[in-house]
C-alpha cells in the first residue's frame, strides 16, 4: 500500500519528503439518550422511516424545543474525559442553511459558546504518546437522512428522486473537534486512526453513545493540509466526510496527503473543499466548495434558555467518571500479563474492548489475545471492516475456547466454528451441533482406528516401539486424517504411546 | 341582534352557570353573528360552525352534570390564525400555509379546549404578525367595525374586530410589537399583552421568539383577566415558559373595579407622549390619567430616554429572528409547493426559491432581507449585537422607572385607526404604530391597552396603555380595571355601545 501511486497521487514517502501534514479531527458523536436532544421521541436505530418524529423534530410551525437534561449531562462527562473546560454558563445558537434534510433549516447547535472546551487527549501510537489537544466539545442536534433514488451514485445529482427520513433528525449529538495536530508526519495516519480508535473506547467507556462507525453513531470529518516541510504556515485544508471506520480514517489521512502533495506538486493549489471518502475505492472525490465567506449568520437560540450547569454537579459527573482509558490499559496489561508489545498491537487492532469482554466471558486473556489478533483480524481484513464490525462477539470467542479448553473441538475446529457464526449459522453450540465439528472421543472409535495406523505403518510403530516416540506424529497424523480432523490429537498421542509401549 | 352576543364573557360565564342559557345558544348567537357582518368586518380567516357548536354540546352536558370545567366552560372564544390548531387549518395570513392543516395544538389552544371554550374559528392577521394593520394578510384586510373604511389595526386586527363587532366574546391575540394592544386601541377593546414567559408560546408560530406573547383580546378587563387565566401559566413544553404561578388576575380586576386607585403611584412616560401622538389621542390619555389623579392616585413623569432608540431596535431583533424562523417554509414538507415555470426537472433548491418567491408577501421579504442582512457576519456585531445591547438598556430604564412608579402610562397608539391603504407604501409610518408598545416587548414587562375614549378630531377610539414590571400582571389588571370603571362610569356605558351597528334590518 505504502508505494501505490495512482495518477494524481504521490507516494506517501514522496509526499512527505516534501510535505508536513496537518491533521484536524471532527467527530460527531451520537449520543445514546432513550429520546432525542428536544422532544420526546425515540431514538432506537433502524425504525420504518418517519416513524420516530413529532412536531419537534419535523420542525413544524410553532413547536419549540426543550433540552435533553440526559444529552447535557453526557456532554458534560464526555468534555471532563477529554480534560477540557466546562463552561459555567453557555447557550444554544442557530446555524442557518438551507437543506431539505434540515426540518426548520437551521441546525440548533453551539457556536461561540460550547459547553467543553480546551482539553486534550494523550493518543498511544507504536510506544509513542501523542499529545491531541482538543478544541471543544459541543451539543447539537442530528439531520435526517436523505436517500436518493435514481442515478447511479447514490448521490443527489442524477437521482429521480430523494425520500427523506426523519428519525435521525434531533438524535443529540456532541461534535468533539481538535486543535490542528502538527508534526505527526508519517504518524498522521496512524495517529489519525489512534485518536478516533482511543475517543471511540473513552465512549464507550463512558456508555455515552453506541459508538458503531458502521451506523454512523461516531463520524469522523478529516481535515488536512499540506505544508512545505518545515515550513510554519498551515496550508490549504480539505475537509473529508463520510469517514466511517477506524481503518478509513487511516486510509484517508494517508490518500490527501499523497493527493494534495500531487496538487502542490504540480505547482497547483489545494482547492478548500468537503471532500467524499469512497470506502470501495479507497479514494476522496470533491464534494461542495466551502469557502471561509459560507455565513451560518449564527445567533443564540431564542426558544431556549442558557444552559448554566452548577458546579457541584459538575465535580459529582467529574468523580463520577470511570478510570481514562490509558490507566484503564495500564491496569489491565498488568492483569492480564501482556508484554508492550501484546499490549501494544492489542489496542493498535482496535480489540482492547473486545478482548477485554471476551476475558470478561470467561476465555484467558492469552486465548483472547489469539483469537481477536490472529484469526479475528484476518477476517476483518478479509471483509474489509473493523474488528467490532464482525458479526462474532467476545461471548462467542470465550464460547470457543471454552469448547477448546474441554477438548470438544480443537483449534482447527475452532477456526470451522467461526465460519459458522460469521455465516450466521447461529451460537457456536449450535454451529458445532449443526455442523458435526465435535471431536470423536468416543475411546472405541479412537483406539480401533489407532489400531488401524499400527497396522498400516508397521515400520514406524516399530521405531516408537524402539523408543523415538518423536515419530508418533505419523500415526497421530494418519489417525486425525481418518478421524476428518475431529480427533483430540492428545488423547491420539496418548493411545498410540500406550499401544505400543 | 342577538343579546346574547352583546354580553361580556363574565356575563355568559354567570348566565351558563346559573342555567340560564346555553353554550349551544351562545355559540350559536355569535356563528349568526359572523354569517351577518363578517362578509363586510372580515375578521375571520376560517369558522369552525361544526367544531363550535359540537364543543358547546359537551360544553352544556358538563354544565348540566355539574362537571364545568372552567369558569369559561362553554364561552366561545376566536383565536389568532397564528397559533396551531389540529384539525383546523392555520396560515398565518401567509398563502405560504394556505392549507395546512396542523396534527397539533397549541398549548393555549389546548388549554382553551380543556378549559371547555368552543373555538368559533381563526381570526385573520397580517402575513406573519408583520404589520400594524392587517393589511398584509394574504387572504385580504379585515375593516374597523368603527368605520368600515379604516384599518382595525395589526397585526391582530382580526381577534380585535371579532370582539368589538360582537362576532366572539372572546379572542386570543399574540403581541410581538404591540399586535394585542394597538389593534384593542383603535377597535375600542381591551387587549393584554402578558409577561414574557406567562403565556406559552408552543404552537405558536413564532415570529420573533424572544417578544413574541399571546395574550387575552376581549371587550372588559374582567374577561380579559378570566381569559388569561385559562390560557396562562408554566408549560414545559415552552422552555422560556415561567415556571410559577400566575398571580390572581381575576381577583386583581374584580379590585380594580371598584375604582380605588388611593396610594398608586403612576409614571407618565415622557418618551411616549407629546410629539406624534394625535390630538385627539393625546387630549383623551390627560384625561384618563387626571381621572386616576380624582381617584386618589399619585403621578409622577418618569423618563426612559432608551426608548427613543426602542423602534430600530425592535426591527434589528425582529427581522433577524424572523429571517431564521420563516427559514422553514420551503416547500418539502407542508404548505405551499411552487414549481419554476420554464424548469424541468427542478432541482429542491429552485422549488425552495420558486415557493417562498410567490408564497411570501412584500413585508415578509423586506424583513426577511433585514434580519438576513443583520446576521451576516461582519455585520451581526453591528446590528444584532449591537440591538440586543440597547435592549438591556431599555430594560434598565424600566428598571429604574418601576422605582419611581407602581405603574407606567401612555397612549397606546400614536393616532386612532387611519384609512385603508393609506400608510401600505410607507413602511416606516406603519412602525410607527407601535411606538408605544414596542419597548414593553424589548424588556419583557406586561401592558394592557383599554379604552380611553373617541378622538374629537375623527370620533374614533383611543387606548390607553398600562405596564407594570414582569410578573406584576395583575397590576395592569388592577389599573386598568380602575379605568375601565372611571371612564365608564363618565362615559355612562361601554364605550363599544357607541360604534356603528354593522347589520341592517334585524338591529
């Protein structure tokens, strides 16, 4: 991936032989409230279309708003676990445009007065800590979502038509920006991916939001520019959206810095741009034009009152929090006995969560480790999605190992188990039933089919016979091919050397 | 016509009480009423005879259980086309709505409902509550039951001509400007325009959410206070709602009655008085404060020197909180959809353009353009902000003049109803209207507008305007009861006796 170049793209090397990039984060964060962040309604995920709306969230005339206390009080703990100020007094302000996504066409969201502001998260990246300062953290409410029908590329140009649903319209969200994070160089990708990685386990830490990229409860907007390396001035930035998994974070950062440093390059300017990630290929495509002149003509909310949330209650959410997530891995890799390394390639993969819930299962924290970083990683990779993508969770995974720790399927079987819950199939119980992968241990079956080697290789059992006991791996191997692999390879070993004692 | 639409709301109220009448009879005696005059008063932009007169069924079921739900159990009411009423279509003047019909109420339409108040229909209004005139309704202008000819004031020239043309006992207004009071001025009724924050304002289609208020639009200070008990009060669902009891207004003007205004100390507002007040308006306000003077009150002249500045405030703040609520007409989800002529297949922004190009009036662009104007940025600290700076200072001066006063007095409107068309192409003189009730809006604070007598210059009717601090509704209900008993006494009857009678034969 690293020396790939397409026609307008430089080589990440060449691009930062030349370039230092500057990255700047926006995440929209969906906040996990039983209503949405001014009426009543639900929130659930999924619902028939427009089935989730009231006259709130329709924008109707003359229904007004009331605050989601819940959305204020996560957006709240979400600022105090980023170290970020909490503002003592702070309101609500109208950003005005024009969509038909947007119920009154206007966003009721926060401008000049976010409820957190100022903090920073420390980001682990390959044994490094990195510093991501944060800009703030604001309250605001979702759009609807619009389909566009017709045409062929989803998008509105060239479509027959557009449905809207409005169920998502007023789903409270908390948009956590960054400071421009500079001096990453060939990090930027990764640190990119490590920020969004570690604020996606703080969530979740919280229990503030589902935070499942895949249904666009956390989006990430990535912007970056290009600068002369060494050179102090922050270029032209590009605002890429729709980057909605951990490995297209990364994969993004890494494609605007090798196409702007083409742009630069050939002595063009970077156009200030909403760019469109495009997961299947791997490549952004202009979107809107956004120039600095685009006027929100902002102005505070008249239909709400400030929010001047009591500092008491402030310090209560602030001991309330649980521990950060750096401490949090401190204190697990010392439970679980994980070197650096395993530690390190552990959160790299994303799997810290889920390890975590899989050792919670009841699976060791080493088989845990193996199964999400080896075989569970492979898969994803496969598919092409993130590791919390796969349809397998960590109660499956302890199943597994627990099939394995009783010798009923072995780690071949295993490996069988999980193309079956992937597949859909059902629990790994039910997979193992519905697909015959227990192992025979059914001891007639196994000794009259050790018996059966013997016979076969009279000169092999004659060495074993003679004491090399190193080659009973034949027998053992003929045994298990017999068997179809659903053999407890021990219990073979055992036999053989028992036979021929 | 009928007796029965000649008495006040109190005067139905005790009738349907003591079983004298019925709602259905009430109800049915001001229907009549509209099918007689409204073809020349145009007070109402739709009447629900069906909804009415089903309501005053349940209404006159309940009476005769002994279940009334209200004190105005069974007493018609009109209201504003500007806030939501399920199953009854709402425009807001505006042909942008033409149609709409809400799948909600209001909370003051709810509250009118469960208070048992038949709703007789919606009362028409300048597009958006623009106007001081009702000229800019879309849906043409409603006429002063004074004098056919002339305006009933704005914007809720419709609430205000239904009750002083006894089409409805009852109206409710919404004040953003002094659309309840100045209308009451120049119609000869009462019109209240609460506290900010007395009176819910969910469902109503707001025009400037932070002045916008709906309050009682009645004939007597009594019903106007029975009115805004049934309509007042903390709602939830209005997060600038207020959040404690109203005070007994009702009781307020049953004291005020009396006329005992001993020991009341009543500001004039210099600001609002002398220069651009007509004569007649002026000579008749004299009076009515030396009325309270013969009664016992102290007056003092108080200067506000903000208020000055009041109007262009008011159309900063206004415009630019209009410009973003009217953001919402667009054509995708209710109301009026234009498509482009000459387009195919038009793209969601021309139908959006195309819409609010044909569905808005000339007013509601003009403040559309203002308020976009004054939130643009580079300009928003100049004028938003900047207005909102000398709003706190209007405030102050209220502040600091309810220290020298219980209450403040002035002319309500600066002259009595003037002609029709005769101010629609001079926009300025039309504000104009409302630059005694403006600043009551910018700081929050109550005011009520009663009559005050007949101009002599043109023989038509002047208000007086009452305000008291926020909160203090029930002093505007004291005092203004006070007047209303002083001048009425003087007057030896309802000053509403004296208009014109709109029918012909049945009289």
């Amino acid at each position: 991936m690293t020396t790939t170049t397409t026609p307008g793209v430089l080589s990440f090397e060449d691009a930062l032989a030349r370039f230092d990039p500057t990255l700047g984060l926006e995440v929209h964060v969906e906040l996990n409230t039983a209503s949405k962040m001014f009426c009543s309604c639900a929130t659930g995920f999924g619902a028939e279309p427009n089935t989730q709306v009231c006259p709130v969230c329709l924008g109707l005339p003359g229904a007004m708003p009331v605050v989601n206390a819940t959305a204020v009080e996560s957006a709240i703990r979400i600022g105090l676990a980023l170290n970020c100020s909490i503002a003592s007094w702070c309101r609500f302000a109208r950003k005005n445009y024009f969509y038909p996504d947007m119920p009154k066409n206007f966003q009721t969201s926060q401008y000049d007065e976010p409820i957190a502001y100022d903090g920073f998260m420390d980001v682990d990246v390959d044994g490094e800590t990195v510093r991501v300062e944060i800009e703030r953290a604001h309250m605001e409410e979702d759009t609807g979502k619009s389909l566009h029908v017709g045409g062929a590329t989803g998008r509105i140009h060239g479509a027959d038509y557009s449905l809207v649903d409005y169920n998502r319209a007023g789903i409270p969200l908390i948009e956590i920006v960054t400071k421009p994070v500079r001096g990453t160089r060939e990090q930027a990708p990764t640190v990119a991916r490590a920020y969004v990685a570690q604020l996606r386990d703080l969530l979740l830490g919280l229990g503030v939001s589902d935070v499942r990229m895949e249904q666009g409860s956390l989006r990430c907007d990535v912007n970056l520019s290009l600068a002369p390396a060494g050179s102090d001035v922050l270029g032209t930035r590009t605002e890429t959206k729709n980057v909605n998994s951990l490995r297209s974070v990364e994969r993004a950062v890494r494609y605007e810095i090798g196409r702007q440093a083409a742009v630069l390059s050939a002595g063009a300017k970077v156009v200030q741009e909403t760019r469109h990630w495009h997961e299947d290929t791997g490549i952004t495509t202009s979107g809107r034009e956004k120039s600095d002149a685009e006027d929100y003509r902002y102005f505070p909310e008249p239909d709400l009152v400030p929010i001047a949330p009591e500092r008491e209650w402030v310090e209560r959410l602030r001991a309330a929090l649980p521990e950060p997530p750096r401490e949090h891995r401190a204190r697990l890799q010392r439970k679980w006995g994980f070197s650096d390394l395993e530690m390190r390639d552990t959160v790299g993969a994303g799997a810290l969560g889920l390890v975590e819930e899989t050792i919670a299962a009841g699976a060791s924290p080493a088989s845990a480790r193996k199964w999400w970083l080896s075989e569970m990683a492979r898969r994803a990779n496969e598919q092409g999605v993130d590791l919390a993508e796969l349809a397998v969770t960590p109660a499956d995974v302890a199943r597994v190992q627990a099939l394995v720790d009783e010798g009923k399927v072995n780690d071949k079987l295993a490996r069988q188990v999980f193309d079956g819950v992937l597949a859909g199939e059902g629990t790994p119980d039910e997979v193992v039933e519905k697909r015959g992968l227990a192992v025979v241990s059914d001891e007639g079956a196994l000794s009259a089919a050790v018996d059966r080697a013997i016979e076969a290789n009279p000169d092999v059992a004659a060495k074993i016979r003679d004491g090399k006991v190193a080659a009973a791996g034949a027998l053992i191997g003929a045994v298990m091919k017999e068997m179809r692999g659903q053999a407890d390879a021990g219990r073979v070993r055992e036999l053989v050397l028992e036979k021929l004692s | 016509m009928s007796d029965l639409t000649r008495r006040t709301a109190a005067e139905l109220a005790d009738a349907l009480a003591a079983g004298e009448t019925t709602s259905v009879e009430v109800t049915q005696a001001s229907l009549d009423r509209i099918a007689e005059v409204d073809s020349a008063v145009h007070a109402f932009l739709h009447v629900d005879a069906d909804g009415a007169l089903a309501a005053a069924r349940a209404a006159d079921q309940r009476r005769a259980s002994g279940t009334a739900a209200s004190a105005l159990d069974g007493v018609p009411v009109a209201v504003k086309d500007v806030l939501a009423t399920e199953g009854l279509p709402t425009t807001c003047g505006s042909r942008i709505l033409e149609g709409w019909v809400p799948p909600y109420d209001a909370t003051v339409v709810a509250r009118l409902r469960a208070a048992g108040l038949p709703i007789l229909g919606k009362t028409n209004m300048d597009e958006f509550a623009m106007g001081s005139s009702t000229e800019h309704s879309a849906y043409g202008p409603t006429h002063n039951p004074w004098d056919l000819g002339r305006i009933p004031g704005g914007s809720g020239g419709g609430s205000a001509a239904a009750v002083a043309a006894f089409e409805a006992p009852l109206a409710v207004g919404t004040d953003t400007g002094g659309s309840i009071r100045q209308p009451g001025a120049v119609t000869g009724t009462v019109g209240v325009k609460p506290t900010y924050g007395g009176v819910s304002r969910y469902g109503l289609v707001a025009l400037a959410n932070s002045l916008d208020q709906a309050g009682p639009v009645t004939r007597t200070v009594l019903d106007a206070a029975l009115l805004h008990e049934v309509i007042g009060g903390h709602d939830p669902r209005d997060s600038t709602s207020i959040d404690r009891p109203l005070p007994a207004l009702v009781e307020a003007a049953r004291q005020g009655a009396t006329g005992d205004v001993k020991g009341l100390r009543v500001g004039v507002v210099k600001e609002l008085t002398g220069e651009g007040y007509q004569a007649g308006v002026q000579q008749r306000f004299d009076e009515a404060v030396r009325l309270l003077v013969d009664a016992g009150a102290e007056v003092v002249e108080v200067s506000c020197p903000t208020f000055v500045h009041a109007l262009a405030t008011y159309y900063l703040i206004l415009p630019a909180e209009a410009s973003s609520n009217l953001a919402k007409f667009d054509a995708m989800r209710y109301g009026l959809r234009v498509l482009p002529e000459g387009v195919e297949a038009p793209s969601a922004e021309e139908v959006m353009r195309a819409t609010r190009d044909r569905g808005f009036g000339d007013e509601v662009k003009r403040r559309i353009i203002i308020g976009t104007y004054a939130l643009s940025s580079g300009y928003y600290d100049a004028y938003y902000g900047q207005a909102q700076k000398v709003r706190t200072l209007v405030s102050r001066d209220f502040a600091a003049a309810f220290e020298q006063a219980d209450v403040l007095l002035s002319p309500t409107a600066p002259t009595t109803a003037f002609k029709l068309g005769e101010k629609l192409d001079d926009p300025v003189a039309m504000y104009l209207n409302d630059l005694a009730t403006i600043p009551a809006n910018l700081a929050g604070v109550p005011g009520i507008s009663v009559p005050s007598g007949l101009a002599d210059e043109d023989g038509l009717p002047t208000g007086v305007q009452v305000l008291a601090p926020a909160l203090a509704d029930d002093r505007v209900y004291r005092v203004g009861a006070a007047l209303e008993t002083l001048l009425t006494d003087r007057w030896g009857g309802p000053l509403l006796d004296r208009a014109p009678a709109l029918e012909g034969a049945s009289a």
